[in-house]
C-alpha cells in the first residue's frame, strides 16, 4: 500500500508541475473583436513597390430595427507587404482584427499585371483567412470599392458576398473565384484564372459586375467585356440565366436559355494537338420577338440561333488565342492525357496558336412562349 501511495504522490506531483506551465486560455469575448468582412488592396502612394491595405469592418448593434442602413468603419494603411500592413492597422484599433469572417479580397487591376506569388502568400498561409474566400478586380481602385453601400444594400448584409455566393443576385454576367481556385489556375500550366471585375457608378452608389479579366502569366491580363465574360462563364461554369438577342430580315427574338452544356475533345496528328472539337447544347423558350411566332417553325428558330452563338463563340475563341491565353483550361487537359509524352506542355504551347477550332452547336427551342 505505501508503495501505492508513493506512485501517486509521485504522479500528482508530475501533474501539478505540468499544469504550471500551461498557458491560460487566449480567448477574448466577441465584444473584443473586430470583424472583417472585406480586405482591398491597392499600390502603395508612398512606399516603392509597397501596397496599400483597407478593410471594411462591420459594426455590430443590438436590433436590425435600430439602423436605417449598414455600418461598417473602414481602416487603411501601407506597407512593403500586405503582412506588415495588416500588422500596423492592428495599432489602429482597441481590438482584435478578426479575419475568420472575411469573405471577400478586392485587388486593384493594376496589381495583377505584376507576379503574385508574394501576394498571395499572406492570404493562403493565415489559419483564419477562408480558402473559399471570393476574389474579384477592382477599378478604379480597392479602397474605393470597398467603400461603397448601396442604397439596395440591407442592414446586417454585405453586397459582395450576394454578388457571388449566389444567395442573391444570378447572373451569366457574373463570374465567381475562389482564393484557392484563383491560386491554383495562376500556377498551374495550361490554364489561366478569371477573375470578375468590380465596378461603381459615377456616384458611388452602385456596384457594378459584369465584366472580368483573364490573369496570364508574367503580368498579362486581357479584359472580357460583358458578352465574352457571359459566354464564357455560361460554357465553364454553367451559368444559368442566359439571355441571346438574334436580329435577321426584320425579325427580332430574344431567347432565355435556362440550360448550356458543353464538352470538347482535342484531337492530334501525331505527337502534335491539331484541333479542338466543341459539342454545346442550349435549350430554352423564345423571351420576346417583334413578330407573331409559329410553333411549327422552332426548327428554323433553332437553326437561326446555332448559326449566331456559332460565331459568338469562335471569336471569344479566337479572341483568347491571338492573345495566347487559355481560361478554357485547354492546355491543362491536353496535359492530363498526354502523361506518357516527355514535355507535353511544350508541344501544346507550341500548337495552341494555330490550333482550329470546330464548333458543334445544338439549340433547342422548347416553345415560343404564352403568346405566339
């Protein structure tokens, strides 16, 4: 029994020592904390190849009912990286600078037509910055973005995350990134990211998506207007809602495509890619026309559209080859298939420039809507 006895004295006293040691816990209470819900980042003005940090804090209150509109406070300062930035804002405040709700990176356009791989290191290292986190381009500038509320905007909201999260808003206008979506297509060979681009009214009062901007490698960026942007992000990612205007010996007809899909195969002579074959299919109601429509001539309807979005989407295509750039992600798959070649990525960069492009184009008229 003493020995017993001498073995617990002995474990306890080994506990006790231990628990000595320990740290105390490092929570703080929420009202300690301050939650940020969008980071921008823009050039520095006055430090040399440094950047410029502003983020938008949500203030919190009691009742929705007590505020009118939305209160946030907005911080910003420079530093040589966006790290160290951070790092003095946190002297600016009385409290912690929580990133674990931050849902939205807005980057100047000026920014990304430079090397991001430092830039992005801050955000994918950092524990509490979310990977699903949504990035978008800013213009004229991230600060200026950042600080406007629109007048649609509710309280207890924030019309970023609704422009993306497709809680709100759903537009083929409007293409949606994610920060480890963004990271990987930036390095990966045969693929570059796109990246929505964020607008305002003269006023400031709105906000503006429905443009987006291809990232190539070493600095290159292409701007997509509207139609490029919603042709591309509906055959990519699906997006629903697409709408196409066809104008032929007077007639006028607005179609609502509620369904694209689209496949591709890329063929080869040899050990050399010499063609993409695209097979796209579209299906929807006629939205308007000018004209009394008959039923009995969807067909001909169908062949109207096939024959327009045919060409749309060659020039996108074309478009995005002359520029040597590949949001299609081409090059990625020509690389998955080709894994028994020595430098399959070297033969595809050496072909994509001249590569053809045959586009196999299906639309389905369902009907000619209510009223014929």
């Amino acid at each position: 029994m003493e020995a017993a006895s001498r073995i617990k004295l002995v474990v306890l006293s080994i506990l006790l020592l231990c628990s000595s040691i320990l740290s105390a816990c490092a929570f703080k209470d929420i009202d300690r904390r301050l939650f940020v819900s969008v980071i921008g980042i823009d050039p520095a003005e006055k430090i040399e190849n440094g950047f410029k940090v502003t983020l938008k804090i949500a203030i919190p209150f009691g009742a929705i009912k007590q505020s009118s509109r939305p209160t946030f406070a907005y911080l910003s300062e420079e530093g040589e990286t966006v790290g160290e930035a951070i790092r003095m804002l946190e002297t600016h405040v009385d409290k912690v600078l929580e990133l674990g709700h931050m849902k939205t990176i807005v980057i100047n356009e000026e920014l990304l037509k430079d090397d991001l791989e430092e830039f992005m290191n801050f955000f994918v290292r950092r524990g509490d910055v979310q990977m699903i986190a949504y990035v978008t381009a800013a213009r004229p500038s991230a600060e200026t973005i950042l600080k406007v509320e629109p007048n649609t905007e509710a309280p207890a909201s924030i019309s970023f995350f609704n422009f993306f999260g497709e809680t709100g808003t759903e537009s083929p206008f409007i293409v949606t990134t994610y920060l480890f979506e963004f990271r990987r297509d930036y390095f990966a060979k045969g693929i570059d990211p796109v990246l929505p681009i964020m607008e305002t009214n003269k006023d400031h009062t709105e906000l503006i998506v429905n443009k987006s901007l291809v990232i190539g490698k070493k600095g290159k960026t292409l701007e997509l207007d509207s139609i490029m942007t919603k042709y591309y992000n509906s055959l990519v990612h699906k997006a629903s809602g697409f709408s196409y205007k066809i104008q032929q010996d007077g007639l006028h007809l607005l179609l609502n495509l509620d369904v694209v899909k689209m496949h591709y195969k890329i063929l080869s002579e040899g050990e050399r890619p010499s063609k993409i074959v695209m097979h796209i299919m579209k299906s929807g109601v006629v939205g308007e026309s000018n004209k009394p429509l008959s039923p009995k001539k969807l067909s001909e309807y169908d062949k109207l559209a096939e024959d327009a979005m045919t060409k749309k989407v060659r020039h996108l295509l074309l478009y995005l080859q002359e520029e040597n750039l590949d949001p299609f992600g081409f090059g990625l798959r020509y690389r998955a298939s080709k894994l028994h070649s020595a430098d399959p990525y070297k033969a595809w960069e050496e072909a994509y420039p001249e590569i053809d492009f045959d586009i196999i184009m299906k639309v389905e008229l369902k009907s000619t809507g209510v009223t014929e």
